[in-house]
C-alpha cells in the first residue's frame, strides 16, 4: 500500500508544483495511514522530496523519455504504481499532468477527478472536491474504483515540509512509447511563463494600444512576474496569443493577478478565479472587475501604472 | 479519411450556474446551451478537412434527446451524420467507453475532442478514447494537418509549443489555434434545412458502471467586497502587510 506521487521536474530540477504535490501526498498517506512514493523522471538531487513527504523515490532514466512523451510518462507510472501498490496516484494541473492522467486513468482502470482543492473529505467511501463549471461551482465527488487518481489544482494546498527522509531508488520498467514523436520544441527559456508564475499582470483593451505594453513588462519586471492579456488585446495581435487568460486561453491561478484596463467580463473571470489575491486598476468605478477583486484603484492606468512602479521599486530596495 | 468529432453539449458561457434537489443537479432552468467552444474549433478544422482532402465527418454526443439540438447545429455547420448514444452522461471515463465503442465500431481514422468541456471540466475524454481503442493522442492541440496515414500535429505546453508527428488512427484534444475564431461558422439557412434531413442516429448505450459519482455541489462562498485604495502607497503596503502576496 502506498500513496504514488508524479514529480515533475524541467531541466532536472523540480518544479514548485512537483513540491506541492508531495506535500498533498503526504497529507493523504497520513489519512490512508501509509506512506508517499514519488515517481522522478531525470530529476537532479531525487532526495530533497523526503523535505516534503516522500519516504521512497523511485529514479527513472532512459533515453526514450528525454523528450516528453504522454504514452511513455504515462507507462511509467502505472508501472510504478503497480510495483508500490498504490491506492491512489497523485498528478498536477500542469499541461503534461492532464496529458498523461487519462491515459494513465485507463491503463490502471481507475477513476480519475482533475483540479482538486483540498485534501479528501474522507477516505472511504474516497470523497474529493474539486472545481467545476470553470471555476463557478465545486463538485462533491466519489472515486469508486480500487485505485484513484487525483489531479490537484495548482496553489490549492501549498508547499508543505516534513523531516521525512527518503531512500532511492533506480527503477526501470517495460516503456511503451507509442508512435508520437517530437518534431521540434518551441519555448521561451527567459521568460517566466504564466502557468509557473506566482504573479501575473495582465492588460487588456483599455491600454489603448501595443505601444503602451512597456509599462506593463516594467511592472511585471519589478514583481516577478508573467505577463497576460484579455482575450481581444491577442485577438488583435497587440499580445502573443499565448499570453490570453480566461475560459478560452490559459487559466491562472497565480498568488497575486493584476488586471490594468480589462472589465472583468464572466468568460475572462471564468480563466483567473482560482487566483488567490486579485487587485484592479480601471478608471471605471462600475467595472464589472471590482466586484470580484480584493484589492482595487479606481483610476487611469497611464497614471497609477507608472507611480506603482516607483513605489514598488521602492519596496523592494528597502525590503531586500 | 473518417472522421469523429466529439461534441459536449454545455451551458453558454455567460450561465449562471445553480443547482438543485439539495444542490446535487445543475439547473437548466433559463440556461442556452451550445456546442461546447472546444469543439467548436475542432468541428471547423473537420470541415477543412471534408472540403479539402474529402473527408467524410460524423459527430457524436453521449446524452439524453435534450442534446439534439446541438447535434443538429453541428450538421447544420457541415458534419454528414450525427450519432447521440442514449444515457445521461454522468463521469468521463463512461463517456469514453460509450465513444470509444463508436470509433471501434465506425472505423474512425481521426477522433477530434476538445482539451476539455466548459463543465465539468474533466479534460479525460479524448485521452480515455485514445487509450481504449488504441489510437495515438495528442491534447491540447493548436494545428493539425494529415497526409495518408501520417500527421504532424503543434501542441501548447507550458511555456511553449512543440511540433509533433505521429500516424492515424489519431486522437487529438483540440483548442483555439486548430481553427481561429473568425474560422467558426454560424449555421445559415441552407445548412439548417438540410440538417433536418440528415441522420441523426440514436444508439442504446452499453451497459457500464461508472469509476466516480458527484454526491453534492457547492457554490464558492460570496467574495467579501473589495477594498478600494486611492493611492499606490496604500496598496503596496496592503499587498504586503495583508495579503502577504508580495
Ligand atoms: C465564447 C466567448 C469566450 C470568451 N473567452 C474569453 C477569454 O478567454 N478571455 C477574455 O479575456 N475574454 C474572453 N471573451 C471576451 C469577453 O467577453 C470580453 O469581451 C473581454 O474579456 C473584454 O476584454 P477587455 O476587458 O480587455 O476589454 P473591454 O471590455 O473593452 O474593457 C476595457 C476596460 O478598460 C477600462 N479602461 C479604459 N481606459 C482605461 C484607462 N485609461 N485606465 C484604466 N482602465 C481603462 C475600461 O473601463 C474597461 O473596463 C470571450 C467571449 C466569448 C463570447
Ligand atoms: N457527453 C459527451 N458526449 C460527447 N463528447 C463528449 C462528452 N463529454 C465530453 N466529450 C468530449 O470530450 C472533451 C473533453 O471533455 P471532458 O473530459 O469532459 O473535459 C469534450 O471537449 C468533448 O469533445
């Protein structure tokens, strides 16, 4: 018996989330009263998940995973999760999670509940409650198969550590790599992208144009942060599409979203709900935003963009 | 080439979301629903490939007859035939094993899904079809072309994309990006005449249990009113000293 945990690492270092998913892990093995294994695909350092939880890692490296590649990932750790008899299998919300969760659902023949917020509400009958109707309600749901797949939504638990120590070890099951090969990658190695961002400052239609976008990347350069756009700032071409958040581009669930100059329509609030902290500077006391913010100024995004650079510049060169 | 899109019959965007008998069913009352916008690109992307490469496109729904009119939409937009297996949709990994007996059935060369419904938000479908019947699959897929049995496909990741090649049979969770949004079509009046006379077939469904079950929903408790600063000074110290956010 074991909880199985996927950890997801980019260039051998594990990512945030890939914590996060320990620490929820271990906040299951401590119901279930058994412990975490954690599945490391050509991470760096594997010990370090014992901080969070895990009291085994298993190390998988082989050259047919260098790339990613659901099929194989998928393998993997349902191999994994055969070995470690797990009864549950812990996964993220990141793109390559969700690729590889109904595969692996299948494979294992078990029942599978994506963007999980909180620890199960008990463990037998295995109660989770997770989002749905893109962020406007939450579901009750029973996982009711041997083996259960958990997806956890991104900050929904946070980091935790514990004084576990973990054991290693090599691991190298049968891979099926299926016929899907990677052509060519295309990714932006400087920029913070905004599924890993803690902040993101998002700008939309009431910036005017693409030529104001410097204050913007400034004020995201201050903070840290991911840069985003309502949906018809990428619509007409003033931001990458990349960067469009809501129903129909990229969720963010982000600890802190700026919007500058967006109105808060329901399929753009559909996408940043889950973000912790939202603060909203409009010059339109009615816009529909302020009623889903924490935090709001009411005012020209030319003037309080460049003062909130100041001050935050100034923040930061006291609080360093 | 055969093609299946998956279609998810969804409340329109802008629905207010509530529920009844003790907050276990999602109330239809007043809601529009629509072609879940997913699909919606990939059903577009199939008609390229119907006017093009001389495909022939089926689309396919597991629902109750309420969802026969989406159907309907989906033939008036341009798919030949349409196939609604007769159940309640109720946890995706059934609704995979419904489709995926179709695509076996069928012979399907390509099953377009999208990355995941507006509602219940499983992101499962497509990937379960996939791995029930055999097929490749890629998700979150923003381009596609296919010449004979090869494909290259472009899928979003986190901080990028890739370019992808693989062979049918295919399986894909499409996206924005397959299409544009100036690509969808609105149904005209041709199209809507002569959906009434194309087959919609309704099957029985296999009998199959389901792996999860939704007990109970619950709406997010009602935000507390948000805090209006006049002054950046007052909120870089809220951001700090109360939401602890920077
Ligand atoms: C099916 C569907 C899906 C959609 N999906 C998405 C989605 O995923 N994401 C998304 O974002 N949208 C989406 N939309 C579009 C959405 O409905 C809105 O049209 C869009 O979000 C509006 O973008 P905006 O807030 O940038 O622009 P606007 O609505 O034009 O708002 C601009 C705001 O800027 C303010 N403003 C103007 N000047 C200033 C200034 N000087 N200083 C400060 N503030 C200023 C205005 O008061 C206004 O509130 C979707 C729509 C549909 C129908
Ligand atoms: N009841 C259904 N009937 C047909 N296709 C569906 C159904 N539910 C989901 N799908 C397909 O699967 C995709 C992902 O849905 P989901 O796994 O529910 O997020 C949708 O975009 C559809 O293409």
């Amino acid at each position: 018996m074991s909880v199985l945990v996927y950890t997801e690492s980019d260039g051998g270092k594990f990512k945030k989330i890939a914590q996060e998913a320990v620490s929820y892990a271990k906040g299951i093995a401590d119901m279930l009263g058994t412990s975490v294994t954690a599945v490391a695909v050509h991470a760096e350092n594997v010990s370090e998940l014992g901080t969070f939880g895990a009291s085994k890692v298993l190390e998988v490296s082989n050259d047919s995973l260098k790339n990613f590649n659901a099929e194989a990932y998928a393998s993997v750790v349902a191999e994994a999760a055969k070995k470690e008899n797990a009864q549950v299998v812990v996964l993220t919300s990141s793109i390559n999670s969700k690729f590889i969760a109904p595969l692996l659902a299948v494979k294992l023949d078990a029942g599978y509940v994506p963007n999980v917020v909180t620890l199960p509400e008990s463990a037998s009958p295995f109660k989770v409650k997770h989002s749905v109707f893109s962020n406007k309600a939450f579901s009750h749901t029973e996982i009711k198969t041997n083996t259960k797949i958990v997806g956890l939504a991104k900050n929904a638990f946070g980091v935790k550590e514990h004084n576990t120590s973990a054991t290693t070890e090599a691991f190298s099951p049968e891979i099926s790599s299926g016929n899907v090969e990677v052509v060519s990658v295309d990714k932006a190695t400087d920029k913070i992208t905004i599924a890993d961002a803690e902040i993101v400052v998002s700008g939309g239609r009431g910036l005017k144009g693409p030529e104001n976008w410097g204050m913007i990347e400034e004020l995201a350069n201050v903070l840290g942060a991911a840069t985003a756009c309502s949906k018809p700032v990428s619509d007409m071409g003033w931001r990458p599409h990349s960067e469009h958040v809501g129903q129909t581009g990229k969720p963010v669930a982000s600890n802190l979203y700026i919007a500058i100059g967006i109105s808060g329509a329901i399929q753009h609030l559909a996408g940043i709900n889950s973000s912790k902290v939202k603060v909203v500077i409009n010059n339109d006391p009615e816009a529909p935003f302020f009623k889903a913010a924490d935090y709001g100024i009411v005012g020209d995004a030319f003037e309080v963009v460049p003062q909130l650079i100041e001050k935050l510049k100034e923040f930061k060169s006291q609080n360093a | 080439m055969k093609i299946l899109v998956c279609i998810s019959h969804v409340p329109d965007t802008t629905s207010k979301i509530n529920f009844t008998e003790g907050d276990t069913k999602f109330d239809t009352n007043g809601v529009q629903f629509v072609i879940n916008p997913n699909d919606e690109f990939g059903l577009t992307r199939a008609m390229w490939f119907k006017e093009k490469q001389g495909a022939t496109v089926h689309v396919a729904n597991v629902g109750g007859p309420e969802t026969e009119p989406t159907l309907r939409k989906a033939l008036a937009i341009g798919a030949d035939e349409a196939i609604r297996i007769n159940t309640v949709a109720t946890d995706g990994y059934s609704v995979a094993k419904q489709l995926a007996n179709v695509v076996k059935e069928g012979g399907y060369d390509l099953v377009i899904g999208g990355r995941e419904s507006i509602d219940y938000n499983g992101g499962m479908v497509p990937g379960m079809i996939a791995q029930l019947t055999g097929a490749n699959f890629i998700n979150t897929c923003i381009g596609l072309e296919v010449e004979g049995n090869n494909a290259t496909a472009v899928r979003e990741m986190d901080g990028g994309k890739e370019t992808l090649k693989t062979t049918l049979p295919l399986v894909i969770g499409g996206q924005k990006g397959l299409v544009e949004e100036s690509d969808l079509r609105i149904p005209n009046m041709r199209g809507i005449m002569q959906a009434r006379s194309k087959p919609l077939h309704v099957k029985e469904a296999v009998d199959i249990s389901n792996e999860t079950a939704s007990i109970q929903f619950e709406k997010p408790a009602p935000k507390g009113a948000v805090k209006l600063v006049d002054n950046v000074e007052d909120l870089v110290n809220l951001l700090h000293n109360e939401a602890k956010a920077i």
